[in-house]
C-alpha cells in the first residue's frame, strides 16, 4: 500500500486531468506534443499520453469552487503556445480511423513497453480515444476504501452524464481494457488480492477501472469523455465531489483521525451539500 500518497490536507479537494488532441490549422492530427511539451517545459500542469498526437493539461488540487480558476490558467497557458507554435486544440471524444498512431517517445520507455505488446487495432483504440478525470483527495486509505465502495455504483450514471459520443468512446476504451468496470473490495486485503491478479499490485496506474484509488491518494473518475466546455467539467467535477463528500460525511461522521480536521471540512462541506 505505500505507493498511495494520502494527505489529509487535501481532503476532499479537487484536481482534474483533461486531455486533447493536437491539430495543424486544417483540423488534421499531428503527432507534435513533443515539440509542443517542450516548450511548455517549464509548467508542470502539462504531460505526454501513449499518443504522441495527444497532450494532457493537469490542474493543481485545490476546493471544488476554485477548479474553474484552475481550468482557465490552463487556457491562458495553452492559448498562448497555440499563437506561438501554429496548432490547435481538439476535444473530440473519437479521432478518426486513420489517425497516426505515434507513440509519444516516453523517456521512461512505459509507452514504448506497452505499445511493443498490442496489436495495431488496439493501438489505434488507444490512440483514438480522449477522456477527463476527475480527482477527490481522501484523508487515509480506510476513508479511500469506504468512499471508493459507495461511489462505483454510480459508474453507469457518471458514464452517462460524461459520454458525448453516443457510448463509442467507451466501446473503443473498452477493447484496451475490457475489465474497466469498478468492484467493490470489502477490505485492503481483497484490494490487494485483486491487484495481484490484475496485475497493477506493483504499479496503481496500471488499473484500467472507470473509478478506481489512485496513487496520488485520490478517488479518480476516468468515465469522463472530451468537452472544449470548461463549465461541463466543472459540472462534471463537482458532482464526483458531492458523491464523495457525502460518502466521506456518512463513513467519517464520528470524527477523522484528528477531530479538528473533521469539523473544519464537515462545516465547510454542510453548507457545499445543501447547495
């Protein structure tokens, strides 16, 4: 369990992962992130994905009324790389079938190991599809597993409410990883156990589940497709937050570890629930 990070301080709070594809003028997509991350390098809201057709924008965690101040520094930022590099940004759940399939010259060679073992059709699934994650801070990995099991039996709805591709995307996301659907794990030790069968015991990221605990010590929301509507992921955003800060209230009732942390987010998120 020590590659989850929890941080009490960061109960509750939100970060959002949100990610486009790159086109030239035309609308075509180019394989430029590296060009493109290379000039961001000096922001750290900003990464690769398997595709090199593809960048990711990250936002810092902060409380859910402020995600969309987060939302727009991302905008002021990539808005300006746009002018001074000639691309453009595209949130379409779906790219099209003859896409190119480079893969993003990863320096850890992560995505050169997990390319090498796919076919071309699932590397195309993989390269086609773009998605937004949401993440709710939990304050320990006890809070993480109780919240975690309240909130996979809303996975339908949030697929649902997160899907502008008429359920494609999530059909092509599903010939990657076809156990993508969350469980329930009673405890740590049955987490675990499923871990080692799965195969991310070692590594959390290589969980393919829609809603699963990440290392970063949050509850991610992966169901989430492409949307240029910065008030569509807040939306998005702070209805992950409301089903985990409702889950954390009724799990967490008699106190946190530190009863002073309890009452600070229990007063602060009283009033956020009754909005």
């Amino acid at each position: 369990m020590s590659q989850f990070r929890f941080d009490p301080t960061k109960t509750l709070f939100v970060g959002v992962e949100r990610e486009c594809f790159v086109t030239d003028f035309d609308g075509n997509i180019v394989p430029r992130s590296f060009e493109i991350l290379s000039h961001l390098n000096k922001h750290s809201r900003f990464g690769y994905e398997l595709s090199a057709c593809q960048i990711e924008e990250r936002t810092d965690p902060v409380k859910v009324d402020q995600i969309r101040n987060e939302l727009l520094r991302n905008q002021s930022i990539l808005s300006q790389a746009e002018a001074e590099l000639g691309f453009k940004r595209l949130h379409v759940e779906v790219g099209p079938e003859d896409m190119p399939l480079d893969v993003y010259p990863d320096p850890s060679g992560r995505y050169q190991v997990i390319s090498a073992s796919m076919s071309r059709e699932v590397l195309l699934s993989a390269c086609r599809i773009i998605g937004t994650h949401i993440h709710v801070g939990m304050p320990d990995r006890d809070s993480a597993l109780r919240v975690y099991n309240s909130v996979v039996s809303n996975c339908q709805e949030l697929s649902e409410l997160g899907d502008y591709s008429s359920g494609q995307r999530l059909e092509i996301y599903r010939q990657v990883a076809p156990d993508c659907d969350p469980a329930p794990y009673q405890t740590w030790y049955d987490f675990h156990s499923a871990a080692v069968k799965k195969g991310f015991d070692k590594d959390p990221r290589k969980c393919w589940s829609l809603i699963r605990i990440s290392k970063h010590g949050t509850i991610e929301f992966r169901m989430f497709g492409s949307t240029p509507s910065l008030e569509l992921v807040e939306t998005w955003a702070k209805k992950c937050h409301k089903l985990c800060a409702g889950a954390l209230l009724y799990y967490n009732g008699g106190g946190f570890t530190s009863s002073s942390i309890f009452y600070k987010f229990k007063q602060y998120y009283d009033k956020k629930l009754n909005n």
